[in-house]
C-alpha cells in the first residue's frame, strides 16, 4: 500500500497563513496614519496692569468748591508749618463737581490780555453790546514750580490750570461787596492761590487737551431786543475726578517766602467743563473724548 505523502500539503498550508501573515501585516501598516503635527505653543503676553483710583463707597457725594477750597487751606498750613503728611488722603478718586461765578461785575467792554484770562473764565460785551463772550483759557501749568519737582515730569505731558477765584468766599454765588466809588477806579484783584491742575498722561489720548485754545460760548441777543446783563453773572462748572500727584497727596503748595500766602492746587482729571447761568440753565458744555 503506498505511503501517503502528507507533509507538502502541510508546508503548502503553512505557506498560506505566512502570506496571509504578511499581507494583514502590510495592511495594518497601510491603516496606521501619521500623527498630526503639534503646532507649538504660542506664550500668552501678560495683561498690562493698570492703576485705578481706590474703590469708593457707593452714593459718595462729589467734592464742592467749598470743600477744596478747605482742603487747600489745610494743605497750605501745612507746608507753612514744615509738616509732611502721611497716610493714605482721602480726596484721591473722590470726584468733585466745581461751580465759580464770573461776570459779578458786569462783562468787561475791554478784553484783557492774554496773560491776564489764563486760568480764569471771563465775560465780555461784544460789538455794539449786542453779545456776551463767554472764555475761559485753561493755564499752561507744565513747567511751573508747582509741578517741577513733583515727580510728574516723567508721567505728565500735559498739565492745564483752572484757578478758583475768591477762595476767601466760600459760598458758590458773587459776592455782595461792590466797588467803592471813592476808589476812583477798579482795584487790582487778589493773587490767585488756588486752582485744579488737569493732568494728561505721557502717551495718552490729545483729544481732550486745550493746547492753548479757550473754551467759548456766545449769548446773543434776541431779534431787535437790547441784550442786559445778568445782575447774578455766571457760573463755570468743572467735573472730574481727584487723582493726586505721585507720592499720594491730592494737593501740592508752594509759596515764595514766610510770608506770602502759599499757592495750592488739586491735581485732577477733567471730564466736563461747562457754561451755565446764576439760576443753572446750561449754555454750553465740553466733555472728555
């Protein structure tokens, strides 16, 4: 009987699951995909840290003309007496809403001088008094020696002063004192000693600075009526907010000797100003940005 010869057909089979070894193999590697690249990491930058002023109890009233005028007078004691203050001074971030009167007198029919109005707010009679010009031109306050030696030189480009006239009257209102008429003439107003220095940052927005020019407004007459001056004159409004100057203090001082009466300002910044009557209508107004 002849031997049956079984081992070809074993290798053959073996062959075959070798192949078919090789060929999943192959398709598995076909299968497999690459993987995606990673992009790398990209550094986040760090979010410019901004200083603000101190968080303020919520109905805060704004600080009054009243209530500068007593603040510079403490400050000015102070510097007359060699005191340094410490501590944290509570008029820093405390918004203020400022009223002086102008025009007690009547509207100037001479305008002054440049150097005369900076500062100040005037009223003066137009052509045939048929209009009253109301200016005010806010101080180049810079280069002053109330500001040189601050520290604010490397952090202010700009500075533009407002003074408060009459700081000896502590109401809003004119005064009820009139010219004496044996004087002969008008007297020399009082040197000014008190103001608000609005402040602009180094590299901050120029929208709102003045640079030179004044702020205007215009009451005319009404059709062929004679325009009258009012007895109670008008009102110039500043509203903003306190910010101090660098060390903390909201007031600097300066004074030329022992015996003149230290001159005083806030640093501040301005966010209205604005042109009213005695009894408060608005007449025209400018508001920061």
């Amino acid at each position: 009987m002849p031997r049956l010869n079984v081992f070809p057909l074993h290798r053959r089979k073996l062959g075959a699951v070798v192949v078919m070894a090789a060929t999943g193999l192959f398709l598995a590697q076909c299968d497999r995909k690459e993987p995606a690249p990673v992009a790398p990491a990209v550094p986040v930058p760090e979010a410019p840290v901004t200083v603000t002023p101190p968080a303020l109890p919520s109905g805060t009233p704004p600080l009054t003309r009243t209530d500068i005028l007593a603040a510079a007078a403490r400050a000015a004691s102070a510097y007359a007496a060699g005191e340094t203050p410490s501590g944290k001074d509570p008029l820093v971030g405390r918004p203020f809403a400022v009223r002086m009167a102008f025009g007690c007198g009547g509207p100037l029919t001479v305008p002054p001088t440049p150097a005369a109005i900076d500062g100040l707010p005037r009223a003066i009679w137009g052509q045939d008094h048929r209009s009253i010009q109301l200016s005010l031109t806010p101080g180049d306050w810079l280069d002053s020696a109330l500001i040189a030696g601050s520290g604010a030189e490397a952090t202010w480009e700009t500075v533009e002063g407002f003074w408060a006239p009459r700081p000896w009257l502590a109401v809003d209102g004119c005064p009820a004192v009139r010219r004496d008429p044996l004087q002969g003439g008008s007297t020399a107003p009082s040197p000014q000693t008190v103001g608000l220095a609005a402040v602009f940052a180094t590299g901050s927005s120029r929208l709102a600075q003045r640079n030179g020019r004044a702020y205007r407004y215009t009451v005319r007459a009404e059709g062929d009526q004679p325009l009258v001056a009012p007895e109670g004159g008008y009102r110039l409004v500043l509203e903003g907010r306190v910010v101090g100057f660098p060390g903390g203090r909201a007031i600097r001082c300066r004074a030329p000797g022992p015996d003149q009466r230290p001159v005083c300002i806030a640093a501040v910044q301005l966010d209205r100003v604005a042109f009213e009557s005695a009894d408060g209508e608005a007449l025209g107004e400018w508001r920061k940005g």
